[in-house]
C-alpha cells in the first residue's frame, strides 16, 4: 500500500522547495517565512480582507474582459468569497516585517487563491500551469498598485466597522451624561488650582464635543482613501493591464465595500505618495491625544475616594490590587491612556516610513498598512470598552461638587467687578489665611451689600454657559 505524500514540490525562478500537502500556500510564502522570522506577527484580518476584496474584483474584471477564462476567473472569485467568509484563514502566515512593499504577503494572498482554485477545478495543488498565482490570480496586477490599494480598503473597512462606531457611542453616551449632570455645579480647576465654577453636564457635553469634531475630522481625512491606484500595475503606467480594467475594478470595489471609490486621474502619483495615509494616522493621533486628556481628567474625578476628589464614582469593573482589600481602580480609563500612547507612536512610525519611498515606490508600505490598520481598530475598540465599561455607569456626587465650588477661592473673581481685581485678591488671601469666608470679608469691611453679593456668588449663574 502506498503511503500518501507529505508534501508537494514547487519550483520557482529560484529553484525547488518541498512544500506541505495540506498547505495553500505556496513556495514564495515559504521563502518569506524562512526569511521573516522576525516578530511572529501575522497580517491582520482586516488587511487580508481588503486582499481578498481586490483579487476578487480584479478576477471578475479580467474574466469580464477576456484576460483571464472565464472558468478561472469564477473559480478564484469563489476561492476568495469563502476566504471572506472563514476558511483558510491559518495560511496567511508571512510575518508583518517583512520583503519591502509587500510582495511577500501579497504572494501569500497569490498563493492561497490558486490552490484553492485549483481545488474547486478538481485538479492538485500546485499545479500552477493550470491556474497561476502569478498568471492569473495576479493578472494585471503588481504589488506596487495592489498593496497601497489594501491599506486604502483596510483603512475604510476598519473605520466602519470598529472606529466610527465606537465613537458615536461615546458621544451618544456622553450627551446622555451631559444632560444628567447639567444642574450640578463644581469647581474649575485650571494649573490643577481652584476656578471659577463651571457644570459638571458641562465637563460632560464638552468631551462629546471634542470627540464629534474628531469623528468629523477623521472622515474628512479618509475621504482620501477612496481614490485608488490600482491597475497602475509596476510603474502606474498600466502595463499588462486592459484599458477598461481600472474603472471598472475600482467600481466592483466600490459595490462591495459600499464605499465611493474610483480610479485616480494619476495611477503614478496614486502609488507613490503614502500622504492620505498619514493624514489618517495624524487624525488618529489628534483623537488619542484628546483621549488621552479625557481618561487622565476622568481619573482625576474620581481620585479618593478619602484623599482626592471624588466628584464622580466610575464603576468598578475588577478588584484594584493584589494586597489591598477594597480598593478598585480607574483600570478603562488607564488601559484607554496606554492604547492611545500606542497610536501615537504608530502614528510616528508611519510618518518616518512615508518619507522612504524612493522614484516609483515606498517600499515601507507593510509598516504602513499593519501600523495603521492597527491603530484604528484598537482605538475603536477601545472607545467601545470604555464606553460601555466606564462613561454608561459614571455616577456624580452632588454634595461633594457643590462644597468644593462654594468653598473655592477663585469665586472671588466674580467680585472683581465690583470691588476690584486687587480688593478681590485681598480678600483671596486673607479667606486663605484666617479661615474666613470670602462672603464674610465682603461683608465684614462694608465693600458691597449683602442683597447684591448674594446675587454676585450666585454659583448657578456663575457657572452657566452662555446661549
């Protein structure tokens, strides 16, 4: 009896490699694993979805227009549609540093479609004079136009599906707070000092503010993505390709990701400038930064509960030490800091990688694709965990934002007007130095009447914002 073979041999213009039976993949992605050994990262789904979308698209443009059988062109359309759906999804495996522009992933992609392919023509893996990773799944086609193209779709899909929705929950939920809170007034605070007094609903509906106008800049930024180089091919001269090719991939593209997507007036200056992918990345860092600003103010709130400020509870999601019986920590707000440090440093990355291209390519783009791809959808992600982790339980204390808005210095300036600004910082003092109260003092030295400064430290008045 004959034992069934381990593995298949493949041949390229490099010579022969044994290669796994079982495997899709094929003998350049071998070569790229035993080269790449380097952080055991694999591509990201989003990424080798965005793959799959475009060897999708181009097998049914080049199978519409007689470049590629018919029989192929459906055969790798399948292959890809059950990718999409699941399967095969262990035989993307070069790692994310790796052959300068992509091509060793892309081949991957190459690869996997092929054999697939051949599967669903009932004929071997490997048999790749019958349906090429090269010839025919590649048809058309080059690393060059079909990787930027990725990054540009990763970077829709990953927005869609993970970014732009965390935000408009924060947002929903932050609005929420804000109008549950509105009545509650507690003490600015500005050089981490008393001032004047402000709405907590406030604090609360200038967060939802502050994120509404990053969602808005982050679309304006990726409209930027939705102008794509493929069918460039090698150069962005459209070499091997059909001259309808171009419009019509980037029309199938634009059904199935539901975005507007065409074909840029210049293929060349398209897969050459990495610039809308740093405009995203910049986007992405501008909402960390802000996010960061928002999880450390949150933190700052909730401080105590004995020896800081406590003005709001967050809730406790997980014990807060391993030795400290009692105590829960700000741990969403924290993890929130740390994601958001991450984008920032992905967003450097990703500007010293656009800057290296040379002539007709960059060839940093992997860095490029993984590091944003990645940003976006660890910042979505995170801002959905926060938010429903953290903003939808965050609970006020009235009391405690009420006494320390009364008991604040900086109600003084409100006397400034009135009194003067060196009266009122006379006053200041000597509240601070004697224990008396600023309203005692005014009083005490007759420097208004009484009806007139209750009216003065109204702290409702105070602390309202102007229509």
């Amino acid at each position: 009896m004959t034992e069934p073979t381990t593995h298949r041999i493949e041949k390229d213009s490099m010579g022969e490699k044994a290669i796994p039976s079982a495997a899709y993949y094929g003998i350049q992605t071998l070569r790229a694993v035993e080269n790449f050994p380097i952080s055991g990262l694999k591509p990201l789904p989003t990424y080798v979805d965005a793959c799959l979308l475009i060897k999708k698209a181009a097998a049914i443009a080049n199978g519409e227009l007689a470049c590629i059988p018919t029989e192929l062109s459906q055969a790798i359309v399948t292959a890809a549609d059950e990718i999409l759906k699941g399967d095969l999804r262990d035989q993307f495996i070069v790692d994310v540093y790796q052959a300068g522009a992509g091509t060793s992933h892309h081949m991957n992609i190459n690869e996997v479609l092929a054999n697939r392919a051949l599967e669903l023509l009932g004929d071997e893996k490997g048999n790749y004079s019958r349906v090429s990773p090269n010839d025919h799944v590649n048809y058309g086609q080059s690393t060059n136009d079909v990787i930027p193209t990725a990054i540009r779709i990763g970077g829709l899909l990953a927005l869609e599906h993970t970014l732009y929705p965390g935000l408009a929950g924060a947002i929903a939920t932050l609005q929420a707070k804000a109008t549950e809170f509105q009545d509650i007034v507690r003490s600015g605070r500005t050089h981490m000092q008393d001032a004047v007094p402000i709405r907590l609903g406030e604090s609360f509906r200038a967060w939802e503010v502050i994120l509404t106008d990053h969602l808005r800049r982050l679309r304006t930024a990726a409209q930027d993505l939705c102008i794509l180089g493929l069918g460039g091919s090698a150069t962005g001269t459209g070499l091997n390709t059909h001259p309808k090719y171009r419009h019509r991939v980037a029309e199938l593209l634009a059904g199935f990701t539901g975005q507007p997507l065409t074909s840029a007036p210049h293929l060349m200056a398209a897969m050459q400038s990495m610039a809308p992918f740093v405009s995203v990345s910049s986007a992405l860092r501008n909402l960390a930064q802000d996010l960061v600003k928002i999880s450390h103010d949150l933190r700052l709130l909730d401080s105590g509960p004995k020896t800081g400020l406590k003005e709001i509870q967050l809730p406790p999601v997980q014990p807060g030490s391993s030795i400290m019986p009692g105590k829960y920590n700000p741990v969403m707000a924290e993890m929130t800091s740390m994601v958001c440090f991450q984008v920032m440093g992905y967003d450097q990355a990703i500007a010293c990688a656009a800057q290296a291209g040379q002539l007709e390519l960059n060839v940093m783009m992997p860095l490029i694709a993984y590091d944003l791809i990645h940003s976006i959808e660890i910042l979505g992600n995170t801002i959905s965990a926060l938010d429903k982790r953290c903003l939808a339980g965050i609970t006020a204390r009235p009391d405690r934002c009420r006494d320390f808005a009364e008991g604040s210095l900086a109600l003084v300036t409100a006397l400034n007007t009135h009194i003067g600004y060196l009266n009122a910082a006379a006053i200041a003092k000597e509240s601070l130095e004697t224990g008396k109260s600023m309203r005692q003092l005014v009083l005490e030295k007759n420097l208004m009447p009484a009806d007139q400064l209750n009216e003065v430290l109204d702290l409702e008045k105070m602390s309202k914002i102007p229509e």
